[in-house]
C-alpha cells in the first residue's frame, strides 16, 4: 500500500481551482450529499450557512446552480452539498445521474450572510423544511465541532420520516449534547414504523409547543418560500421580535410593497467590452447581462436576482444602476465590481471582458 497523499496545503481554495468530487452519499429518495476536495489540497474557508455556485456541463450548454454547503468549515478538507431532485430538476438531476467520484466542476463561492456566527445569541431557533435543512446541518455541525454547543431548537419539516435528510447523524448529536432539541413533524406516517414525534403541517400552535421561550431564540429559516413566509407569519403572530428572524432563499424576493428609488435611465447607453472589442447599444433598462447576450458575451450567471453573486464583472468606467440582494459587498462594488444581473448602465459602461 503506498503512502497517502498530501491533503493540506498552506492556503484556502480560491475560485481559480476546480473542485474535484470524491464522495456521493445516498440521504433520502433523490437526495445524496456530494464531497469534493481541491485537487491541491487547499482547505476550505468560509461561515457554516453559506453556499456555492457549481458550474454544470449539461449536453445543451454549462449551467449554473446555487447550493448551500451542507458541511462544516470546522472540517476544511473537504466542502460538501445536499442536493435534492425535483420534478423539474435540470442541474440536480444531472448530478444525481452524472456526476461521479474524480469528475471535477468550476465553482464561485462561498458566498451569503445568513449563518448563524453573524448574530451571536446564546439560544438559537432553527427551522426548515425538505432541503432546507442543509445550512441549519452546517450550523450544527460547527456548533458540535466547536465544544460549546449553544442552546438549540431544531424544528424540521418533511413528507414523512424517510425524507428527513441527516436523521440519524442529528439524533446522534442530540443523544450525546442537552443544547441541541429536535423537533420533527412529518404530513404522513411510513408503514409499519412507529412515529413519536409530531404529524402535521408546521403550525403556530406546534411551534409554540416545540419551542416555547421563542421569544428568547435567534430564529433562521430555510425552507420553500410558502413554507417560509407560513413561518414568517406564524412568528409575527406570537409577538416575535423579527429583528431576530433570519431566513435563507434562492427564489426572487415577493414584493413587499417597499420603494426603491431607481435612476431613469439614461436616453443612450452602451456597453463596451475591453477584452472582446465588441460593443452594443443600449437604452438603459436592461440590464448587463441581457446586454452581454445580445453582444455574444457569455457571463456565467445563476439567480438573476443578485442573490449568488455568480454574474459578478469587473466595471472599467462608467456609471450603472443596480439594486441587488446581497450578492455582492459594499468593498466590492468599490472596487469597481457589479452583478451583470441587476445593473442597468448609464451612459457609456465599459467592462473587462
């Protein structure tokens, strides 16, 4: 047997480096946790809670998918996802079916503010349903890994106790530590098991049972958006101080009826790209993705509602304007940088690509 290969390298991974797959582990029905390394045996830097955007080879064309790290960085040899087809799956399906030990995948990230080492709180509240459970698995893991398990309610929701991803590596955190309660409610029973925890769709008077000191808890929330915003409202209804309450979603943002002061845009506009030469007329409504397709100029994007942060270019000059959801920091947007997907140019814009 030979001796094993160096895994630790002196510096994190950056994006610059694919991520090879090492591990596909089966969870539920359509569901498998997959493990990468960086082939140079970089560690793995970022907040339990965040996510990646993976670049996937579909047969039509790369796509562009963002996960939430199912890992800890309390283990930073490896960085790991949850993925889970549904009906419409196109890159988790790909996955699922193509996707195999050796095989390697671009990547951007980490990146995300929702984890719970942003607001420190000596009770925590978790929620979530199907998939979303994923940051509340990293959350808990640093949690573990860290010796000082905080006080921490975890409430999951599924279809029935088979779907319940990480089952039993949580039942076996909550057997060994008194800070970590679950609380699991599942809509049907499996045949021939018996089910003690609670059946049902979540609900307000469930949730005041499961965690009754809420008031005292940091709530975050992962799940469906209609699962969410039923959490949001059951919350606001028990007097919930919503300061506290911190949710994670990879769908566009319901209006609110919030204002948000936007430039008009300018009468002419145009986009020039340094790199390629090419430039294209714009009248300032669109945005420099929309732009840049029309142009033949590929920028990798994923949400296409600032969330990802995947569709971020460098802007030479110029002025745009853009409205986004956090994918991008305010250093960022100093240093010249914009998310393709929600800037507008103003003017003549000039960006190195």
């Amino acid at each position: 047997m030979g001796a094993p290969r160096q895994m630790w390298a002196s510096a994190p991974w950056a994006e610059d480096e694919p991520l090879e797959c090492t591990m596909i582990i089966p969870e539920t029905a359509d569901c498998a946790t997959i493990a990468f390394r960086a082939p140079s045996g970089a560690w793995f830097d970022y907040q339990p809670g965040q996510f990646l955007t993976l670049e996937l080879p579909l047969p039509g064309g790369p796509v562009h998918r963002t996960y939430t790290i199912s890992s800890s960085p309390s283990r930073p040899l490896s960085i790991s996802i949850t993925v889970k087809a549904g009906p419409d799956s196109l890159g988790t399906r790909w996955m699922l079916d193509h996707l195999r030990p050796g095989m390697r995948l671009r990547a951007k990230g980490p990146a995300g503010a929702f984890s719970f080492l942003r607001h420190p709180a000596r009770k925590y509240l978790f929620v979530s349903a199907g998939s979303g459970i994923t940051p509340m698995m990293s959350m808990t893991t640093w949690a573990w890994d860290s010796g000082e398990m905080p006080d921490i309610v975890f409430v999951h929701a599924a279809r029935r106790p088979a779907d319940i991803i990480f089952r039993r590596r949580l039942e076996g955190f909550a057997a060994r530590v008194p800070g970590l309660q679950l609380r699991f409610t599942v809509e049907d029973v499996d045949p021939l098991e018996v089910w003690p925890g609670y059946r049902g769709r979540l609900n307000q008077i469930m949730l005041g049972l499961m965690a009754p000191d809420y008031q005292e808890r940091e709530v975050f929330c992962c799940g469906p958006e209609p699962f969410m915003r039923g959490v949001r409202e059951m919350l606001a209804a028990l007097g919930h101080d919503m300061t506290r309450y911190h949710e994670e979603s990879f769908a566009a943002p319901a209006p609110e009826g919030v204002t948000v002061d936007i430039p008009a845009p300018a009468p002419v506009s145009e986009l020039a790209f340094a790199a390629s030469g090419a430039r294209i007329a714009s009248d300032g409504s669109e945005t420099v993705l929309s732009a840049a397709r029309r142009a033949g100029i590929v920028i990798p994007s994923g949400c296409n509602f600032g969330l990802c942060g995947t569709c971020k270019v460098q802007k030479l000059s110029g002025e745009v304007a853009m409205v986004h959801n956090g994918g991008i920091t305010e250093d960022e947007i100093a240093r010249g940088l914009i998310l393709a997907c929600c800037a507008r140019p103003q003017g003549t814009v000039v960006l190195d690509l």
